[in-house]
C-alpha cells in the first residue's frame, strides 16, 4: 500500500510513495576513482496531494528523478537532517511512473517540520 507524504514520521522505513518530482537540483558529481564510476547526489522536491518533502536521489537514481517526472518509490525510509525529514532509497528501487490520481499539494512542506529527540527516564 502506498503511503501519504503527510503521514511521514521520522525513521519510518519500507515505504512505497508515488510522487511528482518538483524540482531536482544536482548537488554532487564526484569521481571515485580512475575506475570507478563517479558519485552523485541530487536533492529532489517530490510532491503527492498531501504534500511534499526533500528526496535525497543517488547515482542512477537521479537519471529517473527529473523535474516534471511522476516517479514509485519502493523501499524509502525517512531519514533526518539538522531535525527535519527527508526521504531516501537505499537497497530499494526509483522508478519512473506511477499513478497520481489528484493535483499535488506543494504548500504542506514536510520538509520544514523541525523534529526533536526527547529522553525519556528516571
């Protein structure tokens, strides 16, 4: 079943989201190595009708996560950053597609909630 971006928590993680990509903006293209493949990272808007979040593409991930693309997230998790969430796909699968029946909500941003990890003991 898929899920909602508005029903994200924070460390959630085996999620599937079909979302549309906003905006995506690369912010590192680096070689590894004279053999190895190069590295990069693109930090994506995506929005579904509930609202929208930072994924966070990698590699050939950020091939299919293009602005205007409708893309499934398979296996995301929700990671945190400086208290706020993010979304990410390791071990899972980007793909292009995916059925978005209603408009997307871009003004309900997840990504500036501000989470804080309260202690809890004696």
């Amino acid at each position: 079943m898929a899920t909602s971006i508005i029903s994200l928590r924070p460390e959630q993680k085996n999620l599937t989201l079909t979302v549309k990509v906003i905006n995506a903006t690369t912010v590192m293209t680096r070689q590894r190595g004279p053999r190895a493949s190069a590295v990069k990272v693109a930090e994506c808007l995506v929005a579904d009708s509930t609202g929208i979040i930072v994924f966070v593409a990698r590699n050939e991930q950020v091939d299919v996560a293009k602005t205007g693309a409708i893309i499934t997230l398979k296996g995301a998790k929700v990671d945190m950053y400086r208290g706020s969430m993010r979304i990410s796909v390791d071990g899972g699968q980007v793909e292009a597609g995916g059925d978005l029946q209603e408009p997307v909500n871009t003004s309900n941003n997840m990504s500036l909630l501000e989470f804080e990890l309260v202690t809890i003991g004696a």
